[in-house]
C-alpha cells in the first residue's frame, strides 16, 4: 500500500470502489417490496378481489339493487331471480343480494377496526416492553401471557358474552384477542434491534431513548408488524362473523354475513342454497385477504 | 512516523487542558457482569482495574484474545456501559461528575466505530440519513445535517450523489465501514474508538481502510483508541500498545518497543503466534496452548499463570502491579519477572 | 430436566391465576349490578341477601376475587341462572360430550394435517406443494361452522343419510358409541370440527420440514450415502418438536373452539353450553365454563412443553 500516493490526492484518498461503483437505481425498501410483489400475479389478483370488495362495500346503496332492510311478507325465502331479486330473498323477504353487499361493509370494519386497534395498542406496547428494562417487560409480557392462555374464539366468546352484544363491544373483545399476540410480535422485533450496534451508535452520538426508538427500531418493528397484521385481517373477519353467527355480534336486522347465516340457518330445509350464500361471501373475502397476506410476507422477507 | 505533537497544526478551541493535557485517563476502570444460572453471585470480571493514558494526537492500540475484555472497555469510555468503580478523566474532567463533564459532552467529543459493519447501520435508513442523524440529534437542521452528511462522505472517500441514498444493503463492507467511519465523524468528534473497525474486511480493503483512518487523524486532528486482535494492524496504525489479559493491562509502552522487545510472557506469546511470510521463521510448537481460563472464575495472583512457561509460586500469591504506566514513554508490564526483588527467579532478567 | 419441569409448573402457576382473574372479572364486565348478574331475576330479597354475604359482594374486590376463588378450588362455581343447577355439574356433563367430539376429532386432523404438510415439505415447489398449500389457504379460510352447515345441507337434506344435529333419541346419558343409532350422531360434527386445524397443522409441518430440509446436517446425511427414505426420517424427526408445539395448541383450541360447531350441531357439549349461557346471560356457566376450558388449554400446553423438552435436550437448558 502506497501511502505517499493516497496523501498525494488530497482529501479523497485512491479507492477502487469509487470507480468501481455500479450504477445501479436506489431503492427504499417499501418500493422493492412493491417492485417484487408486481410480479406475483397471484397476489395481484386477488388483491384486486379484496380492492373490489371494498369499493363494493363503500358504494353499496349505489350498486345494491334494492334497500337491505326492506322486508315483504308475500316474498320470503324466493329463489334466484324470483321478480327481479338475483339471489333471491331472505326468511324475512329482503333481497339477498343488497344485504350480502351492504354486510361487506360490516364485515370489513370487523376485519380491519380490531386490527387496527390491536396494532397500536400491541406494537405500542410490545415496543415498550422490549426496549424498557426487565420490570416493565415482565409486568407487559406476563399479563400478555395470561390473555395468551385463552383460545382465541374462548376469549373473544367470553369478553363479548359477559358484554352483551353488539358491534363496538365485539371490536372490543376482538382488540383484546389480537392485542397480546401483536405486542409479542413486537417486543421479539424490538429486543432484536435493541442490542444491535446501530442503537448503540445512535446512543453513542447522543439520541434519547424516544429519539432513537422513533428513528432506528420503529421502523425495523413495522415490518413484522405490519406482515403479522396483515394475516390476523382475515382471523378477524372470520371471528367477528362466528360471533355474530352466536349472537354476540351485530345484532338485527343489520345484514352481517355471520348474522345472515345464523338467521337462514332455521330455513335450511326450505332454500339451502341462499343458506350458503354468507358462508361463501365470508370465505371469499377471508381467503384473498389471506393470500394477499401471504403474498405480501414473501415480498417482504427478501432482503435485496 | 512522525510524533503526535508535531501532527497539531491549529489549537482546537474546545482543548481545555493543553496539548500536555492527556485526552483520557483511566484510572482502575472496573466492571463485572452478573451470570445467571452459573451460581449464586457469579460475575463475569470483563474489565478488572483497567488504567491507561490516551495522549492527544496519538493511536492507542488495544490488543487480546476475544474475550479478554476489549469492547466492554471501549464501552466503558463512552459510558455505554456504565463501570463499576474507577475514574475516568476526559481531558482534565472527571467524566460524570460534578464539575466534570457530563456523559452527553462526552459522547459529542467521543465517538465509536464498530466492528459489524450489518448491524452497525439501520438496514432500513439510506446512509446519508445514518450519518445525519448525529448532527441531527445534537441540534442542527434537517438540511444542515445532510450538508454534513455529504461532506463528510467526501472525506471518507465516497461521492454523495452516488452512495448517500443507498441502504446498507447495497454497499460493500469496505463502503459500509467507511459509512460507519463518516457516521461517527459526523459530531465532529476529537477522539475516536475503533472497535475492531478493520477486523470484518478482507486484507487489501483493510489497508484502504486503514490508510484513510490516518489521513482523517492528521487532517481532522483526531485522537485513536484502536482495538483489534490483529497484532500486524496494530503495529501498523499504532503509536503505543496496550496488552490486555482476562480484563486487565499485562503490558503498556511504546508500539516499536512492545513489537522489538515484549516484555509480558503473554505479549511474546501473541507475538510468537503471528503467521510469518518468512518460511525459514514458521513456528512448528505454538506458543500458546489452550482456551483463555473463564473470565468468571480467574486464576488467583497472576492471570497468566495458568498458561505461562515461567510460572512460579510467587505467580500464584500474588497478584503482578503495572508500574509506573502514566507517562508517554514508560514502557511497563504487570509480571513478577520485570520487577526486581519480585521472588521470581528470573526477576530482573526480562 | 427435572429443575425444568419444576420451572415449567411453577411457570404455569401464574398463569392459571391470572386466567382465574379474567374469569373472575367477567362478572364485572357485564353491564348492570355484578349481584344481579349472578342471580336469577325472580329471586327473593332472602336468597339476594344469603349470596351477597356468602360471596362478598359487600366487600372489596380482592376479597371478592379471594371469596370466589376459594369456591372455585372447592369445585364450587355458583348456581345457574337459567337451570339452577350447580354450574360445576353442568360444566362437567358438557366437557364429557365435547371432549368425545374432541377425541375423534384430533386424531383425524392431526393425521391428515401432519400427512398433508409432510408432503409438501418433502417436495417443495412441486405439484404435491402447490396442491397441499392451496387446500391448507382454504382451510384456515373457511368459517368452520358453515362448512358445517354445507354439510347439513348436503348429507341431512339432500342425501338424508345423516341426522343434521343433536346426540339422538337416548341423549347425553345413554349414548352408546357402538350403535350406529347413536354413533352417526357423531360424524357431521366430527368431520366438520376435524377441518378446522387441519390447514394450520398443515402449513406449519411443511415449514417445519422445508426449514430442517435445507439445513446443512440433510446435505451431509446424503454425503455419507443414505437412502431418500432414510434422509426423510431424520427429517421429519427433527421437525416434530415444532409440529408436536402446533398439535398441542391445536388440541386445545379444539376444545375451546367446538363452540361454534356444537351450535351448529346443538351437540350438548361445553360449547353448546356455552352458547345457551350467552343467549341466556346465565355469567356463573359462562364462568364456569370459561374457566374449566382454559385451564385445559393450559394443561395443554403445559403438557406439549414438557413433551417437547423430553424430544429437544436444547430447550431444557433455555
């Protein structure tokens, strides 16, 4: 190594990896996460489902053919296709397909809102309790722990059934499902950062602990968050339709799907298909969360 | 090589204590990890009765097995770790105590580089806005931060447009380490702490690695604490040696005179396990056998003693002092054989 | 591995208390006067005055909490509302049906699960993947207790070759498992209870099998010259502490989760229980039986540790 020769030019010293330095575009990494995922065609298209689903949802009383809470006594439980109705009508007349349309909208809230919640309040703590000091990380956990005890079903059953029913109170009890395993999530992504050199750097040049958590671990922990979320959508939604489906859900005559079900379960015998209707609207919308989910969680564990 | 004192051109403004003025001394610099599940009260004695002089304008090399108590050292300096007992004075301040300077100060004026160059830097942030975040920490503005940033760059070697918005992810080790070189000279540091800074690259990125840390200390008038168990790098870069054994100094002196004449058995035995170029100077016995004795349990009296060709019963009653280790040219080590009238049959010999 | 053990129960301790204290304060949550929750709405001010003392509901929460969980460790859980039964009675009675569901049930997921997620593992990327992944993706989405009702649909009203619900002419007391009278009870329920798990044993055995495949022990295996047969023996060996961690939690969210499917069929288990303690806001069963389920889901798991330390010497040390 010549070291006259590196002085010789000045501030910039002779370096091979200047010269050498492929031009390549820089990427942040969400934009080569959305860069892999435009070429899952799979996770496309049912991502398109679940965008269709939601657009349906918002501008239902503008697609749906008729309004949801109207009821007829001479048209219960009709075929498809019986006077205009194109899935037919419900045990109380209504049409089956503005109320299928109309609970999308029902079921989304109940499959996004306990997330949601379950997020905030999770990761906050979840973040909380892996980077504070052991006390406060045992208090966090082991309360988790305790509601980690509980099948998930059990608990929301339990929590929405001592309540009552009703739609806030089973955003409630669904929050409080999510939330120990959401805050698990994060305390594992939080206590993975926190003991690396770049948090100690951070230290190093000064940073508070709420500087650095806002600018070296928050944005490590979205990631697994965000991927862990994503999957719980579909949970949710499946769980808030079983509650309804229990009567702990949306009471009537809301049209939810898990509430359609329970009420067209007594005309099983005289019109199964419509029967089957829910059912099908509620696996279809859990099923393309689901891939999407899955679609997103590859793009995402690729480190580029 | 030229001598520190000749490499000032300018008087910083925030030297308070004078060129004579030692950057750092350390004076027996103590810190024991609890273990768990290795019995009741069991500690792990990282850094047992550390002392040492930084000079200003000087590299200090630091050298050991792993293990021996290195990076609990460094983080000692910084107060990332905070030590037990023992007193640590920053350029005529007591570090952490009234009247002295306190541990924020401290880290705008120290700084640490690390060895991992992956996890050293937020995988999830462009580098420009890792070295920016120092300066962005300590006060200045977003655009000012990235100003420095970017001229910061320059210095380390790498062009701004080109390599300030990659992410870790997209750089070589070599660009990583120097991100990380620039990230810590950002504050506008006078000393830094190179932990095992050129450990991780290959030989021939080392080197520019290494000849740009020194024209950054003669350009930014900066000071070294240079830790790393490669003994060749260390003779490179370093003014002074110090030989750290199970979390204490065995010996301390000039970089030329502990490489021409060492006078700790341990040293001679790192030395001795350097792999030579020469073929007629290979070793065929190595001259150290076996694992480091556990840092939980030491040996009693001398450390070494357990592994050392010339232990004798005085090694194992009592415990060998350093000497005299505050000046710039003493050349001291902590064995019953250098001190006269020790007990050692070959006191005096060494 | 015995400090293990220890450690493991002492761990659970805490645990089981803490599952009591939500349990306990579900009476609370209740809208209305915790006192009236407990007691049926036609009863005299003698009965009101006798419980209030007995459980004291006078007296600060933490005695209450102390009160309540001294009854419950006597196996004394409170009447019910809506039977005026001893709830422990009741609660028993039911866990017994559902855990005849559940002992079906489990084998049968378990198997085709593990079986399913096998395959995929071992042949990663391949058709049998593609298959055993997009029916294990429609398993974990279908909303079990509809899968239920299509099958009513199919077998009880179009085919009429299975009853649709309930445990028959003999009921809970009298139900023989060798009469097929009684014993085609069970195979709607059974069937539709046994789809739940089945995608998430699934998906998690062949991660699990993926992720042993590709560790560098496989590739040495091979080196020395073992057959493709042998090589999957040591994989799947290797994978089962993580599957056998899945059966278990499994197991116990079938006990949990019979719920909706013992609606669907009004199987008189804990669920079904469970479900007429809601719709009657009967709280002491909902209690009692919330109780009774966790702390098996507990045990559950309990148990599943202490398994999964006997087979992987690695997490007794942990």
């Amino acid at each position: 190594m010549n070291e006259r020769a590196v002085v010789a030019q000045g501030a910039i010293p002779a370096d091979s990896e200047i010269d050498g330095a492929p031009a390549i575009a820089v990427r942040g990494y969400w934009q080569s996460v959305l860069r892999r995922l435009r070429y899952d065609w799979v996770t496309i298209i049912f991502g398109l489902v679940v965008l269709a689903i939601v657009l349906a949802a918002i501008a239902a009383p503008l697609i749906a053919p008729f309004d949801p809470y109207q009821q007829s006594i001479v048209g219960r439980l009709k075929p498809f296709g019986w006077r205009g109705h194109p899935w037919g009508t419900d045990e109380l007349g209504r049409d089956m397909m503005s109320r299928l349309i109309y609970g999308g909208r029902i079921s989304l809230v109940m499959g996004l809102a306990p997330v949601l919640i379950a997020t905030l309040v999770g990761g906050m703590l979840g973040v909380i309790g892996g980077f504070a000091g052991r006390v406060a990380n045992t208090a966090i956990m082991r309360t988790m722990d305790v509601f980690y005890a509980f099948p998930s079903i059990l608990l929301a059953v339990a929590i929405s059934g001592a309540m009552g029913g009703g739609m806030i109170n089973g955003i409630i009890s669904l929050s409080l499902v999510f939330t120990p395993a959401m805050c698990r999530v994060a305390e594992t992504a939080t206590a993975q950062v926190k003991n690396l050199d770049y948090i100690e750097a951070a230290r190093a040049s000064g940073a508070g602990t709420l500087t650095i958590i806002r600018h070296h671990v928050l944005g490590n922990v979205l990631g697994p968050v965000f991927i862990y979320a994503s999957s719980l959508v579909s949970v949710s939604i499946l769980l808030a339709s079983g509650l309804s489906f229990l009567g702990l859900g949306v009471q009537p005559p809301e049209p939810d799907w898990g509430l359609m079900l329970s009420t067209l379960r007594q005309s099983l015998y005289v019109n199964p298909l419509g029967c089957a209707l829910p059912g099908i609207a509620i696996f279809i919308t859990s099923i393309c969360f689901n891939l999407v989910s899955d679609g997103v969680r590859g793009a995402m564990d690729v480190r580029g | 090589m030229s001598t520190a004192v000749e490499m000032l051109p300018y008087v910083d403004p925030r030297d308070r204590g004078g060129a004579a003025q030692p950057m750092l001394i350390a004076r027996e610099l103590q810190r024991h990890f609890r273990v768990k599940g290795a019995g009741k009260g069991a500690v792990v004695r990282a850094v047992d009765g550390v002392s040492f002089t930084l000079f200003k304008g000087e590299t200090l090399g630091v050298v050991g097995e792993s293990g021996c108590g290195k990076s609990t050292l460094a983080r000692l300096l910084l107060h990332l770790v905070v030590p037990d007992s023992g007193e640590l004075v920053f350029d005529g301040d007591a570090v952490g105590e009234r009247g002295g300077v306190n541990v924020a100060d401290l880290r705008r004026q120290v700084q640490m580089v690390f060895q991992d160059s992956y996890s050293s830097l937020n995988p999830r942030m462009p580098v420009q806005d890792s070295i920016a975040f120092g300066p962005m920490v300590n006060g200045r503005s977003k655009t000012e931060a990235r100003r420095i940033a970017h001229e910061i760059l320059v210095k380390v070697g790498l062009r701004p447009d080109l390599f300030g918005p990659r992410y870790p992810h997209e750089l070589s080790g070599g660009q990583k380490q120097r991100v990380n070189i620039a990230r810590a000279l950002a504050v506008g540091p006078r000393m830094v702490i190179l932990d095992e800074a050129v450990s991780a690259l290959d030989k021939s990125v080392e080197a520019q690695v290494l000849n740009l840390l020194r024209q950054l200390k003669r350009t930014l008038n900066l000071t070294y604490l240079f830790i790393s168990h490669d003994l060749n790098v260390v003779r490179y870069i370093s003014d002074r040696v110090l030989v750290m054994y199970l979390g204490q100094v065995v010996e301390l002196g000039p970089a030329a005179e502990v490489f021409a004449r060492a006078r700790h058995p341990y040293t001679r035995a790192l030395l001795g396990s350097r792999l030579s170029m020469d073929a007629g100077r290979r070793i065929e016995a190595p001259p150290l056998v076996g694992d480091p004795p556990s840092p939980i349990d030491p040996p009693s009296g001398c450390r070494f003693r357990t592994r050392c060709p010339h232990a004798e019963s005085v090694c194992e009653a009592r415990m060998p002092t350093l000497g005299h280790w505050e000046d710039r040219s003493s050349h001291v080590a902590a064995c019953h054989m250098t001190t006269p009238d020790s007990g050692h049959s070959l006191a005096g010999a060494a | 591995m015995l400090g293990y053990v220890i450690r493991r129960i002492l761990f659970a301790i805490p645990i089981a208390l803490g599952v009591s204290v939500v349990c306990f304060s579900l009476v609370y949550l209740a809208p209305g006067d915790p006192l009236q929750t407990v007691l049926p709405p036609d009863a005299t001010a003698e009965t009101i005055a006798i419980v209030k003392h007995a459980y004291g509901f006078d007296r600060p929460i933490p005695v209450q909490y102390a009160i309540w969980l001294w009854h419950v460790l006597h196996g004394d859980f409170g009447r019910s509302i809506a039977s005026q039964r001893a709830v422990t009675l009741e609660v028993f009675g039911a866990l017994s049906n559902t855990a005849m569901l559940v002992l079906f049930a489990a084998p049968i997921s378990f198997l085709v699960g593990y079986g399913m997620g096998a395959l995929a593992g071992c042949f990663p990327g391949r058709p049998t993947d593609r298959i055993v992944t997009g029916v294990a993706v429609i398993g974990v989405s279908l909303p079990n207790y509809w899968l239920g009702l299509v099958l009513v649909i199919i077998f009880a009203v179009e085919l009429m070759v299975l009853p649709a619900s309930g445990m028959g002419q003999s009921g809970s007391a009298a139900f023989t498992l060798w009469h097929w009278s009684d014993a085609k009870f069970l195979v709607l329920p059974v069937t539709t209870l046994a789809m739940i798990p089945i995608g998430i044993i699934a998906r998690t055995t062949r991660a699990a099998v993926a992720e042993v495949r590709s560790q560098d022990f496989v590739t040495t295996l091979r080196a020395m010259g073992l057959g493709e047969g042998a090589v999957i023996r040591h994989v799947l060996k290797n994978a089962s502490p993580q599957v056998l961690a899945v059966l278990g939690l499994q197991f116990g969210y079938l006990m949990g989760g019979s719920i909706l499917v013992e609606t669907v069929f009004t199987w008189p288990g804990s669920g079904f229980l469970l479900f007429k303690a809601i719709i009657n806001r009967d709280i002491p069963v909902l209690q009692g039986s919330i109780l009774a389920l966790s702390l098996i889901f507990v045990a559950t798991n309990l148990v599943v540790d202490l398994l999964q330390a006997v087979m992987d010497p690695r997490i007794r040390r942990a």
